[in-house]
C-alpha cells in the first residue's frame, strides 16, 4: 500500500502475471486485475511486503503469491462442488448470475489427481459523479500587476459510466507426487473477462 503498481509484483503459481486495464489509454504497467481469478479456484494467497532472499527479485513493494488448489490437497477420493449465486447491484438495478463448478478425483495411493473448475460470471455496473476538464496554465494577471499561474477549465458535467463484465474461467490441474520429495503438478487455466463501458456526460 502507497507504493507504485510498478514496483509490486503478483506471482500466479511460481510465475510472474501482469493484466491490462480496461481503459485503453492505460500504459503496460506490473499490475495485475484480481477479478480476472475466481475465488473458487484460489487455494492460498501470501503477501510479502519486503523483499528477502529466498523470494524472486524484482518486488519492491510487495510480493503477492497466488496458488491455485491441487487435487491431491482434497481430503475424499472424489469431490463434487458446485454453486449458484446471483447479486442485485442498486444504482444500475440489475440482478446477475455467478455459477461455479469444482470436480476432483485422485487415485486410491494419493499419488496422482485431477481437478478441472469453472466459472462463469456477469456483472453490471455503473458509476455516477462530477468531471472536469483542464486546459492547462494560465498567467493571471490581477489590477495590481501580480501574475499568478493556475489551471482553467474549459468544461465539465454529470457523468454516468456503465459497464457489463463477462468473465470465464477454466481451471485444469494434474498432480502426481510418488513420494514425499517429488511433487510434479501440470496447471492450464484460461481467464478471459469481456468489459463493454459507455461513458455519458450532462
């Protein structure tokens, strides 16, 4: 916290993610968009907020450590999971669906398993408030001769922003440990949030 976003770093199972802005105009940058994962996918999370040895470099600010689970960490041979939810947002009076589904199975030694979830979410949004637009510096020049450099708007307005999210997530985990000392884990995941913005101003 207080730090640039460009000095922070997210690993995503041992490998350094980084995620675009909706915006267009937003420069490349280090950050990473949390809502591109599914909390259901998520088996822990670690922050580090100084850099040590045993942690890759390159985190000033922060390290944060994203593992999915793993199909041997569940505790029955074979687990079913699914849910269904649905979330009324008030200002765009809109009710959206989030459905989520989790099957794992691992062998009868726990010694090999495979997990596949997926996600699926809607949501609208929207935000109300009050813009402005520079147009730069002026010299002001007051009866007395003093000049004082300040900024002049050449509009403003309401503003209303709204926005539809989509997002599909797709989870597939194999993991096969034969021993204590050996732990080999193949993780495909695909994440992919669709956003429409419109942006009106009176």
């Amino acid at each position: 916290r207080g730090t640039d976003k460009n000095l922070n770093m997210t690993q995503l199972n041992g490998q350094a993610v980084a995620s675009s802005e909706w915006w267009l105009n937003e420069p490349q940058t280090r950050s990473f968009n949390y809502d591109v994962l599914p909390s259901e996918i998520v088996g822990s999370l670690d922050v580090f907020k100084s850099p040590s040895a045993d942690l890759d470099e390159g985190s000033i600010g922060g390290l944060v450590i994203v593992k999915t689970r793993r199909p041997l960490a569940f505790k029955d041979q074979l687990t079913v999971q699914a849910s269904a939810e649905a979330m009324y947002s008030k200002l765009p009076g809109k009710t959206d669906p989030q459905l989520s589904g989790l099957l794992n199975w691992k062998s009868d030694d726990k010694t090999f398993g495979v997990l596949l979830a997926i996600s699926s979410q809607k949501r609208h949004m929207r935000r109300d408030g009050l813009e402005q637009f520079s147009d730069g510096k002026y010299d002001i020049k007051d009866q007395n001769g003093n000049v004082t450099n300040a900024y002049a708007s050449w509009g403003g307005g309401s503003a209303i922003f709204r926005q539809q999210r989509e997002r599909t997530t797709t989870n597939l985990a194999l993991q096969f440990q034969p021993n204590p000392a050996t732990d080999i884990v193949l993780n495909l995941m695909d994440s992919d949030m669709k956003m429409n913005n419109n942006n009106q101003n009176y």
